[in-house]
C-alpha cells in the first residue's frame, strides 16, 4: 500500500509513453513542435513494463497512458497488452486525441484496454483545426464511433475550456456528447509554470485533498504532482525506491512547475 504523509492512498499511475505528437494544441506546444528527444532517452517497453509491475505490487491498480499522443509511438497495442497482462490493475484506460483512434480501437480493446478518454475541444471542424493547429475532427469523430464499437466504454471526452462549459465551442461539444451517450470533463486551461489549476468540471483531478495520482514521464522521472518540480529518476532509483521518494515527497498541494510541459508529463 502505497500512503503519502498527510494519509492520501497512492493507487492511480498515469504513464506518459511518449512526448510526440501529431497535433499542436495552442495550450499545450508551440506551433513549431518541440525538440526531438534522443532514442536512448525514451523509456523501452521493457522498463514501462516492470516498472509498472512494481507499482502495482505496491497498491496501484489504476493504470492511464498518455503523452504527448500515445497512438504514435510504434508498438503501443504491444504495450498496451504487457501492461494488461499484470495481475492487479482492475482500470487500463488512455487519453488520446483521437486522430488515429479509428485504425487502433479495435486491436486495443482485444489487447486488454478498458476504456478511453478523447480529447475534442470544439465540434466544429473550423475552430476545432485553429485548436489543434491542424487536426481534422472527422477523425475524432470516427474514432470516438470505432471505440464505442470496440466496447471501449465508457467512452469520456476531455473538453478544454477557457473558463467554463457555458462557451460556445464547450457547449457544441455537450450537445454532440448527449447525442452519442458520452460523458465529458471539462478542463479549465492550466498554465503549469504560473501554476494556474482548478479541480476538472466532471472529473477528478486537481483536488490535491483527493488526490492518488503518480506520473511516469516518457523519459523515466517519477512526478508527484503535476504542478511541482519534483521528480524522482527510475533509472537511476530504481523503480521502488523512485514510488518510495515520490510517495514520500508527494506535495500536499500543487505549487507551480517550472521545468516540466504538458506534453512531456501527459497532463
Ligand atoms: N495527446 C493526448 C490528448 O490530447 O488527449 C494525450 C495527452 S494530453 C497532454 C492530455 C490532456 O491534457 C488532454 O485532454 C489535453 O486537452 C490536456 N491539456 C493539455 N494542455 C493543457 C492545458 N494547458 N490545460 C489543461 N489541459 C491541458
Ligand atoms: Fe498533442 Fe494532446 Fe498536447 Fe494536443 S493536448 S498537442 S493532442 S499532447
């Protein structure tokens, strides 16, 4: 059981298996992509998987991969089915825009994913491009249709807001969600260096009193909290000792986070 000083039960892992991505979402990159990381620097099936399995020995039984866009690193249905395959996680979703969801629901499902969250700001296929700096909607669209087909359910759509679901892009998105039996968190835009937060309108993250989150970056830090510097290197650790420091460290509430992005951290 992994418990953090001030009593908070640790169960929830959110890995980041990539910070690539074929979108550049205005609050997340810059237009101009981000710097490449080297290879070597990314974390291997191998190391996401036992580092996995320790976590889980320790109490995590709730398992989230992101990025970046988890759909475009290569293999990631190979992944998919190693994480699934350890005993002890009763939830394996993953967040993800949705672009390439048609191609891969189907296979994700059969390698042991539970369900998913899709990211859809705005329905009009207009705003929804400006958004994503490029994305196509239809997309979505036919990927949120292959993951309720798959049985991917239930199937939640995170809709970034700039202050609440009463903007008109949030409402769109309402209106299509009630249509198709989907559920929606509404997420106000965070700024993670002025470490702007709030709790997700529908969800539960941003509650530090609540909170039971770990994150693995793509390249091996074990966070805390999204919204701090503190990070605790599984390379270097080893995968206990880095969950030990991370739960122990863990701050009681988010502060602000100067190093760190969106998209290499998974949100
Ligand atoms: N690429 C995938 C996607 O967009 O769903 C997964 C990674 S993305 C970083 C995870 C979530 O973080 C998405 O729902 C995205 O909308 C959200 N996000 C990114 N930047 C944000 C920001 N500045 N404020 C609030 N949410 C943000
Ligand atoms: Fe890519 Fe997701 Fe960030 Fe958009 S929010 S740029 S889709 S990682």
């Amino acid at each position: 059981m992994l418990c953090d000083t001030v009593g908070r039960k640790i169960t929830y892992l959110r890995i980041s298996v990539t910070d690539r991505c074929n979108l550049r979402c205005t609050y997340c990159m810059p237009e101009e992509g981000v710097p490449l990381l080297d290879h070597s620097k990314i974390l291997s099936f191998d190391e996401i998987t036992e580092f996995t399995r320790t976590a889980v020995s320790m109490g995590i039984v709730k398992v989230r991969l992101t990025g970046g866009e988890p759909l475009v690193r290569r293999g990631i249905i190979e992944l998919v089915g190693r994480i699934a395959s350890i005993e002890g996680i009763s939830d394996l979703s993953m967040t993800t825009n949705g672009q390439l969801l048609s191609l891969f629901a189907k296979e994700l499902r059969q390698a042991g994913l539970s369900r998913i969250n899709i990211s859809l700001d705005a329905t009009d296929p207009v705003r929804y491009s400006e958004i994503t700096r490029g994305g196509d909607v239809q997309k979505v669209f036919e990927g949120i249709r292959s993951a309720l087909e798959a049985g991917l359910e239930p199937v939640k759509i995170n809709c970034v807001v700039a202050h609440s679901r009463e903007e008109k892009d949030a409402r769109d998105v309402a209106a299509f969600a009630a249509e198709n039996g989907l559920q929606v968190r509404y997420i106000q835009t965070m700024d993670l260096h002025k470490g702007n937060f709030g709790i997700v309108d529908g969800g539960d993250g941003g509650d530090c009193p609540k909170c039971n989150r770990l994150r693995l970056t793509a390249t091996g830090k074990v966070k805390p909290c999204l919204f701090s510097d503190l990070e605790y290197d599984l390379r270097t650790l080893g995968a206990k000792n880095a969950l030990e420091m991370a739960v122990q460290n863990k701050p009681k509430r988010g502060g602000h986070n100067t190093t760190g992005e969106f998209f290499n951290i998974g949100g």
